[in-house]
C-alpha cells in the first residue's frame, strides 16, 4: 500500500473507503474517547540518565522515560509530544495515520509527561527535552527522521536545530540523525509571538513550589480551571469523559506539579532571544529540507505565530496551513492534522525518490 493509496486510514488502516465509511470515521472520531492506559500499554519505559544524557538500563536507572514504537526506527516520522497532555495527545491522531510498515513512528513523554517519571526535584527545561530526544535517537539507532512537533516542542527543534548549527561551527558531529523535513503546529516560533492569557502559563509559572503539588487536584477543581477550558474552541463540547482521561494523563506518577514546574516554556524562549528564532533557522536549513507551519483558528496561545511567520517568510517558500478550531487541534481535528502529516510525509518520500532517479540517470 502506497501514501497515494490511503484515502481513510482508521485503527484497521483499510483503504479504499467510501463517503459513507468516511463520515462513520468522522463521527467515531468525534465520539470515541482515547484510553490512556491503553496507550501507554501500546508502549515501554527505558532508563534515562541525565547526567549522561543517556539511555540506559532499566535497572537502576535515575529516570525512566516512556516510547513508543512502530515500524523500522531507521527512517522514522519522530512525533514530539505537547504540553500538557504528551505524547497521549497524539492518541486520536494515531487513528487515521498510515500503518507503522508504511509510516514508521516513534512517540515518547519528556521527562514529568505521561508515563515517564516525574521527579519533583528536576530542572525541567527546553535544552532538557532535548538532550532526552537526541538520547533516544542514539539509542534507536534513528539514521533519518521527519520532525513532527506539537504546541511546546517546536521549542525542542529549534534547540536542536541550533545545536547542529553550533556543533558545525565546533568541527562536531551534528549529534542528530538526518533531518528529511520539519512539521510545527500550533506552537512557538518567534519570541514575539506568544500570546498565553495571563491566567494560564504565566500564572503557573509564577506558583511557589509548595503549591506546585496542589494544582488540579481534585478533578472537580481542574475541569473549572479556566486554563483548561481555554484549550478548546468555543464550539468543542469537551466531556467529563476526555477530561477525565487528560487529568489521569497528567496524574500519573504523581505529575499535575508538571503544569506549574514547566509552564515556564515561553519564559525559556524568550530568554534564548536570536539563538532560538525560528526565523534565521528557517534560513539556514531551508535548502536542506522543507517546512511545513501550522496553527488553528481559535488558537489563544499561539494565534499570532503563524501570521508573524507569513509575514516574515512567506517570501522565502514556508509553507503555512491553518485548520479550524481551538489550540488542541489533536483532539478537535485529528483527521485533518494526521491528513497534512501523511500529506507531508508522502511529498518528502517522492522527492527523495525523484533526486536519486535523478542522480541515477547522471552516471
């Protein structure tokens, strides 16, 4: 089965489906709530030593952090997770993506996320997620990757992206595997961008430590916090059941601290000034390997990014797409989004296919 092939790709991944399958998957979509457990059961915890920046055994590792796999991690699509919800936000997603044979995929929780550990006293931080991805390629064996990032993570691929520009610089290796392309949706790019209401981030970042513990608890409490709530668009009738299922995410390993301790994401940002602007990345890699940005309607976090990115590049070949709904388009839209990733993906595959006939036809 080639990318062309797929039309609707559901749990089943069948082809060839017709209007009226199309319009039963969109309503299962919109009606069937994601099981965590089930999700995290799908993958492992492998042990992480930070000092080291390293994968290494379970036992008696420092930290365990959380993959998931499918298919040959030698040429993978690497799926970054979002804050708050992890790599479980890709959950929905997952669905109407192409099988692992035909789209190899590595998901996996920074350090505080999901099912991997959440250590009270860690300094969480965007160089920190970093160091535990560039781990877990080396340690996979990862020789070529699609960089498909969500909300905070986007910060992630900068930092990486300037880690290689900067190891050049040294003479280095660049510490990475091959970079085929760079997907970014609803997150940051520009540190002028970011628009989070005051009672979100900003607030929990500035939450003392001994209140850190408190935040969300009980249920009753999160699902009014307003910052929550903000996530969705107006239209989304979010249900007890998907919150329920977003907080037990977020409760695992004792982890709803992890709202305030890395709420500082955009603080960190703003902190790198030029060293993380996506604008003169986007400049320095834009002949080695496409970009595709993207944002939602209704996004409040991240709404002006995309705007700042037209304006600022648009002349240079970015690619920019929207889609409709609020800042959790992998709960609202995950058709849609899984849509312009396979999209994306199939387009980097063809063009890797034309320059080797290309270069084949040279000799």
């Amino acid at each position: 089965m080639k990318y062309s092939d797929i039309l609707v790709t559901g749990a089943a991944g069948r082809t060839g489906s017709t209007v009226a399958d199309q319009r039963f998957a969109t309503a299962t979509a919109k009606t069937e709530i994601p099981c965590a457990q089930a999700w995290f059961a799908g993958g492992e915890r492998v042990g992480y030593d930070p000092k080291a920046r390293a994968i290494v055994g379970v036992q008696g590792a420092p930290l365990k952090a959380f993959l998931r796999r499918e298919g040959n991690l030698a040429h993978t699509v690497s799926f970054l997770p979002g804050f708050p919800d992890g790599s479980f936000g890709w959950a929905k997603v997952h669905r109407h993506l192409p099988s692992g044979a035909e789209m190899p995929k590595l998901f996996f929780d920074y350090v505080g996320m999901g099912d991997s550990d959440k250590p009270k006293d860690h300094v969480y931080s965007t160089a920190e997620r970093t160091d535990l991805v560039e781990a877990i390629w080396r340690d996979l064996g990862v020789r070529s990757t699609t960089l498909v990032a969500f909300d905070f993570s986007s910060l992630v691929i900068l930092e990486h992206l300037r880690r290689r520009l900067e190891r050049a610089e040294r003479g280095e290796p660049a510490g990475g595997p091959e970079i085929r392309g760079v997907f970014i949706f609803n997150g940051g790019l520009f540190t002028d961008g970011h628009t989070h209401p005051w009672y979100t981030t900003p607030m929990l970042r500035r939450l003392p430590n001994r209140a850190r513990g408190r935040v969300g608890r009980p249920f009753a409490l999160f699902k009014r916090m307003p910052g929550v709530r903000k996530m969705w668009s107006k239209g989304y009738q979010v249900t007890d059941a998907e919150l329920r299922e977003l907080h037990g995410t977020m409760d695992r390993h004792d982890g709803l601290f992890y709202l305030a301790a890395a709420a500082g994401f955009v603080a960190d940002h703003q902190a790198q000034g030029d060293r993380l602007d996506f604008g003169p990345l986007f400049q320095a890699y834009r002949d080695q390997f496409p970009f595709l940005v993207g944002g939602s309607d209704e996004d409040p976090f991240e709404h002006r990014q995309v705007d700042l990115a037209r304006e600022r590049l648009g002349n240079l070949g970015l690619r920019i797409e929207r889609l409709p709904g609020g800042h959790l388009t992998t709960h609202e839209q995950p058709e849609a989004l899984a849509a312009l990733i396979t999209k994306f993906e199939q387009g980097l595959a063809k063009s890797q296919s034309e320059q080797k006939t290309i270069a084949l036809d040279k000799h």
